[in-house]
C-alpha cells in the first residue's frame, strides 16, 4: 500500500512540476499508511505539519497549510477505506441456511 501511495503522489509531484528532494513522498505515503486510518483530519493534518521537509523551502510558491490539506483531500479519495457499520445482530435466517448452520 505504501509504494501505491508512494507513487501516487510522485506522479502528482511531476504533473504540476513540483521538486521533491528529500522524498517527501515517500515519508507522506509512510505516514499515511500508519497513521491515518482512525484519526480525525485535522489530528492527522498535526502530524504531517510536524514532519521535517526541505519540500516546501523547494518549491516556495506552496503555501504549506492549504497544499496539506489539498494532498490530505487527494490521498483520502483515492485510498481511504470505506467503513462499514458491524453487524451486531443474529444473521438473517436465509444466510444461515446457506452457510448450514
């Protein structure tokens, strides 16, 4: 999942012609695939402000707080994970005769 991320957000990098020096790609996609699921947007935008990056010195037109929250967007369409409610009740009674219980 990682490398998906990964890629995902170098093919973005180049497309609109930004540098990434330091692989700040690479540590965003870590740090999404760790930390994001479970987590509030803007418990999880605190943490990627709390990364150590020459990305943004690189590319100094990037207002880093609206381009974070942009790549936030971007990263949660594409990858997040659908929840789904847990089912809490009895199985209906067709699926238990097709399971044989």
């Amino acid at each position: 999942m990682i490398y998906s991320i990964q890629a995902y957000l170098e093919d973005y990098f180049s497309r609109t012609g930004l540098r990434d020096r330091d692989q700040y790609a690479v540590s965003l996609a870590r740090l999404y695939d760790r930390y994001r699921h479970g987590r509030t947007t803007s418990l999880f935008l605190t943490k990627m402000q709390a990364m150590r990056t020459i990305f943004y010195k690189q590319n100094a037109t990037l207002k880093r707080g609206t381009f974070e929250r942009r790549l936030l967007v971007l990263l949660d369409t594409k990858f997040k994970k659908k929840r789904f409610p847990s089912y809490r009740g009895q199985w209906p009674k067709e699926l238990r005769l097709r399971a044989g219980v």
